[in-house]
C-alpha cells in the first residue's frame, strides 16, 4: 500500500511495472474460483480479498501510468485485455460442460500465474541493471510476497499436501529472495539515467475513464 501512497503523492508511477498487479489480479481471480470448487474456504477466503485488492491497486496504477513503457511492460490497454482474457477463460472453464476435469486446468492455470506474479516484478530487471539502482522494484510488495510463499510453503506442504499449493510457493520464495538480493546490491539510489518512458507526461492517464476509453478505442 506503501507503494500506491507514493504513486499518489508523485502523481506518476515512474519505472514501476504494472505485471505485479496485472498477475496479482488474475492469480487471485483464479485460485479464487480454484479453491471454490474444491470447498476450501482457506484457499478462495483470502483469494477473495487478493482480487479485489488486485482490482483497486490495478486500476490506481492505470491512472497515473503512460499508455506504453518498456517497463510496464507492453501498453496498459494490453493489460486489460490480458486481465479480461485470464477472468473469461477462467468462468468458461468453471462452469461448462466439458469432459474433463475443470478445475485441473484451472489449478494448473493459477500456478502458473502464481509464479508470473512472484516473479513480474523482475519485470523492471533490465532497468534494474541499465541504471544501476533497484528503485523499479517495489520494496513492500517484494517482502509481502516473501512471507506469504514462506506461509504457504508450509500449509501447503505439511498441511493440506497439495503441490499446486506448495511448488509455486516455493518458486516464490526463491525469486522474492532473488528480488530482495537486487534491493540490497543496487539499493535504490539514483544511479545511471534510464531509457526514457515512452510517451512522457503528455500522455499519462488521469482517470478510470481514460483508462477504459483506450480499452474501448481498440
């Protein structure tokens, strides 16, 4: 949260990426309708709460990001597609009469997207290594995403024995260390100046409806 009150306060998102929050969103989404139909109410509980935090944070992040940067990376309007995709295909799965196993797929899936998001903030490494500073990788996202593998490593191993729980938490762990590592190495000083963001100030949006609009646009 730490990172959206300073993306309020600068009125910009500078070198962040969007991935974090992008994956963020679909992971929850999925290990939402995931635990659901399991019937494990510790799994789509907290998954729950994660997509509509995902929801808020994605959407903030839109406000103040430019229409396309190497660093989201790609352009905002392709995050909402891929958002839009992940969410329909993920219903589709849930709820049709195919004849197999749905919820395999979908557990696959959020695997999958699990690992994306432990490692999406990674996303900003090439900026990372061109500026010498690791100010492009948000700090508080990183340690959370350290603790919740760590958490779920052990539930997920000891407790519930499910692999699709605990093969994704611990691919987390490892790259959220790795993230860490980058912090303590490059800090986040200023270092080098980087790759300028494409677009500029000119063309950063500045509400949902400028959002949605490039959405609707294509």
């Amino acid at each position: 949260m730490s990172t959206m009150f300073q993306i309020w306060e600068d009125k910009s998102v500078g070198y962040l990426p969007l991935m974090p929050y992008t994956t963020m969103l679909t992971n929850a989404f999925l290990w939402f309708i995931y635990g659901f139909m399991l019937q494990e109410p510790s799994i789509w509980t907290g998954s729950a709460v994660g997509f509509f935090a995902g929801c808020f944070y994605f959407l903030e992040f839109c406000r103040f990001a430019p229409k396309r940067s190497h660093t989201l990376p790609g352009s905002v309007v392709q995050h909402f597609h891929f958002c839009f995709a992940v969410l329909g295909a993920t219903l589709v799965l849930a709820v049709a009469p195919f004849p197999f196993e749905g919820v395999t797929i979908i557990g696959q899936a959020a695997v999958f997207f699990c690992v994306a998001m432990f490692a999406s903030p990674l996303a900003a490494l090439p900026t990372v290594l061109e500026t010498q500073s690791a100010k492009a990788i948000p700090l508080n996202y990183t340690i959370a995403v350290l603790l919740n593998s760590a958490l779920w490593t052990i539930v997920g191993l000891f407790e519930m024995q499910d692999k699709n729980i605990y093969i994704p938490s611990m691919l987390g762990l490892v790259l959220s260390i790795v993230q860490v590592g980058l912090k303590i190495v490059y800090g986040n000083g200023p270092g080098r100046p980087a790759t300028p963001i494409e677009g500029g100030e000119a063309s950063r949006s500045f509400g949902y409806a400028s959002a949605m609009g490039r959405l609707i646009d294509l």
